[in-house]
C-alpha cells in the first residue's frame, strides 16, 4: 500500500510539474509573439520612403519646418531604424547631429499621422492671397482655428500666448515669413504645415504641455512631421524569454515609484488628465530617471473624457469602456454615465506593476525580495483590482489612497534592504 501512495504522489508532483511548464511557455510564447509583432510591424523600404516623399515636398515649396533643412539638405538627420505603424501614425527612429546644441549626436523620434498624398484636402494650395490684406486675414482666421485647437483640447485660456503661431509651430512665424521671397507662398506652406500638426492629438497635447518634465521634448518639425526626444521604453522591463529577469529589483521599485508620484501629477494639473491607453511602451524613462508619457493619443483631460461617456446607448459596463478608461453603465437608463469608475493608477497596477498574467506577474513589480512578497501581492491586488463597498459591483474601481500610501512605503523600506 505505501508503495501506490508513494507512486500517486509522484504522478501528482510530475502532472502539477509538467502543467507548471506548460504555463511557463504559454507565457512565454505569448510575450515573444507580442515582442515580435513590435519589431517586425514595418519595413525599412517603407520607413525611407516616407523621407523621401516629405523631402520631395520641401523642395517642391510645399512644406516647412524648423527641422527641414537638416532633414532634406544638410543630412544633419539620418535614418536609423521603425517600429510599427498604428492607427495610421509612422513612427521613425533617426539620429540628428544639430538637435542639442554642444551634443554630438542624440537619437530622436519622428513621428507624423498625416498621409502625404492626401495633403490637399486641406485645400491651402488654390487660395486667392494675392494682397497682404487677404494673407493678414488669412493669417487671423487660422489663429482662431489654433486656438480652438488648443481650448477643445483642455478648454484652456490660450490668451496669454500672445503669438499662438509661433507656440503652436516651435518656430518664428513672422520671422519665416519675412526671410522668405515669396510671402504669398510662404504663407500658405507654413499655416498648411501647421494646421497639418495641430490636428494630431499628440503633438498639440506636447506643446501645451511642454513646461511638465514627464512630456518629451520636440526638437522640431517639418510638415506634418515632428521630431521629439527618445527615451527607452518601459516595456524593456517586462519579462523577456531571450534575457529572463535582467533588472534589479530596486532598479524597478524606484521606477514604480516614479510613476506613482507621475499618477499624483496628472491628477494634480489644472484639468485632470486621463491615460486611457496604459502600457509599459508608452511611458519612457530618461537617463536621469524621470518617467515620460511616450503615447498620449489616447489621454483625455477629464471633459472631454466625460463627454466621450456622455449619453452612450449601453446594455454593459464594457459598453461604456474607453480602453483602459472603464465607465458605468445606468441599467435603468441603458445610458453611460459622465464618470470614470477607475483611475490611472489602477490602471498603472493592473497593467505595468502585475502585468498581461496576474497569476504568474510579468510585470515591472515581478520577483520581489522575499521578505516583502506575501505583502506586495497583497497590495498589488488591492490597487489592480480594488474592492469597494459599493452598489457598482462588476466594474473597476478606483485604488483607495490608503493602498497607494501603503504600496510607496513599501517599495522605500525594500529598497533601502537592497
């Protein structure tokens, strides 16, 4: 009898063994596929192309931009590498040789949503500007246009920007004008450049927020291209079946750190700002350690994300999602209401710290110290999926302050055990 006990044991451990593996390289396979969708997303054919073609329209007169010259003509910037093309957006890796003064070389990002081909439909190139009155008019009316830009935005007073052209572009309106030969022209190419880059989320989002550290800085632009700093991804620190665990563990508590004191800032702006496409890959870190919001297109100031809830037709919680923005269903009504039930920071928990397999974390706060295991799990739980008393049962709540005052002396103390 003790032999069969001893036998069924053994073929207990091998099955909990062998299920146990087989999880691991359903992980596994899983993170690599995503990786290799990442990389391999766009070809290098392309990514050249998209140069090609802008610098065509530079020289043709038809685009403009702080960055051009260096792009087109002096070679001051060079093709480097892509990453892969969503929602319509091209995103290239290049190094630029004039970008930081007193720097020798930094490697930037161009970015640009705007399809070339389809430029005239901002239907600029026909208009009849042949007096400095009907150019001054013209001039007025795109100004008006920018700023609704800038107010639709964070419904903001844009008055104090005295010269909203030039804010807008990152570079001397007037002054483009005047060393230009034909003002005419030079007209219509700059607010065509211009409006073509205000009507992308990001790039308009960056400018107003341009004197926060977490928004990367833009070295220029040129058409409807715009070149912003580069920073490493978060995503190089989720799990990797090539490298396994790479980083430490206090390297990536003092990042999480970062980016809970980051959640606090954008609740703290002037208009809360919402992140509804949280990620590892769209937060960057710099050298010095601060964290970046590398993808902002899907981040909505908190009115504008209300009125996206706004008088929704639902018959589901999921029906009033946006992204990672969860909102709540009135079953009486079958409308969504104006609120988000979560916030970003449950979203951070849920999606960076723990991770895609919450049973087996892959996430930034993965593989902690042993002495502070049991705790952290627990506290990861209350922060990615919290549980509220509340009537609003089958929705994401929001992390209670008390578990993100928690989860932050936690990390302090064990990183000062390191």
């Amino acid at each position: 009898m003790a032999i069969f006990r001893w036998m069924r044991r053994r073929v207990k451990c091998c099955c909990l063994s062998c299920c146990g593996v087989m999880v691991f390289i359903v992980i596994s396979l899983a993170l690599f596929g995503r990786h290799m969708y990442k990389k391999e997303h766009c070809t290098e054919g392309e990514s050249k192309k998209i140069i090609e073609d802008l610098c065509k329209l530079y020289k043709e007169g038809e685009v403009a931009g702080s960055l051009c010259n260096a792009l087109c003509e002096t070679e001051d910037v060079h093709y480097q590498t892509c990453t892969n093309y969503r929602k319509g957006k091209k995103v290239l890796f290049l190094t630029c040789d004039s970008c930081v003064p007193d720097k020798t070389r930094v490697t930037v990002v161009m970015k640009m949503k705007d399809e070339l081909d389809e430029r005239e439909k901002l239907n600029m190139f026909h208009l009849e500007l042949d007096t400095s009155e009907r150019q001054r008019q013209y001039v007025e009316e795109i100004e008006i246009l920018v700023k609704n830009s800038f107010m639709f935005l964070r419904h903001n007073d844009m008055s104090k920007h005295k010269d909203i052209l030039s804010f807008a572009w990152g570079w001397n309106f007037q002054e483009y004008l005047e060393n230009s030969k034909d003002k005419k022209d030079a007209v219509v190419v700059a607010l065509s450049s211009l409006w073509s880059l205000t009507e992308q989320q990001e790039y308009l989002m960056s400018r107003d927020l341009y004197n926060h550290s977490f928004t990367p800085r833009i070295y220029g632009t040129c058409g409807p291209a715009y070149f912003v700093e580069n920073t490493q991804t978060l995503g190089n620190y989720e799990f990797e079946i090539l490298k396994g665990w790479t980083h430490s563990w206090r390297e990536r508590a003092t990042i999480a750190l970062k980016l809970i004191d980051l959640m606090k800032e954008l609740d703290d702006l002037s208009e809360k700002l919402h992140l509804c496409d949280i990620k590892p890959d769209n937060f960057g870190l710099r050298d010095n350690g601060e964290v970046t919001l590398i993808d902002t297109d899907c981040a909505l100031f908190e009115e504008n994300l209300l009125m996206q809830f706004n008088h929704t037709n639902c018959t589901s919680h999921d029906d009033c999602d946006f992204f990672d923005c969860r909102g709540f269903c009135d079953t009486k009504t079958n409308k969504c209401l104006q609120e988000r039930t979560n916030n970003n920071m449950q979203a951070v928990c849920e999606d960076v710290f723990v991770g895609y397999f919450p049973k087996m974390p892959t996430g930034l706060l993965r593989d902690p110290p042993g002495s502070i295991k049991v705790e952290l799990f627990k506290l990861l739980q209350e922060c990615s999926s919290p549980e509220v008393e509340t009537d609003r049962q089958g929705v994401r709540q929001r992390v209670q302050p008390h578990t993100i005052k928690n989860l932050q002396e936690l990390l302090h103390k064990s990183i000062g055990e390191q």
